[in-house]
C-alpha cells in the first residue's frame, strides 16, 4: 500500500514538473502581457 501512494506521488511529481517546463514560457508570456 505505502508503495502504491508513494508511487503516485512521484509520478505526479514528475507531471507536474513537466508541465510547469513545458508551460513556463507560455505562463511567462500571459504574465508579461497581464502584468502590462
């Protein structure tokens, strides 16, 4: 059981830090336009 949840949070770990390398230029770009 304990590996399953630390299986899980590695995996979203993983995704989120990938979508954040992925998605920091665009959020960057939408923050420099938002921000003027």
């Amino acid at each position: 059981m304990k590996k399953n949840v630390l299986y899980a949070i590695n995996f979203l770990f993983v995704l989120v830090i990938s979508v954040g390398v992925s998605a920091g230029p665009l959020m960057g770009t939408l923050d420099f336009h938002v921000g003027g």
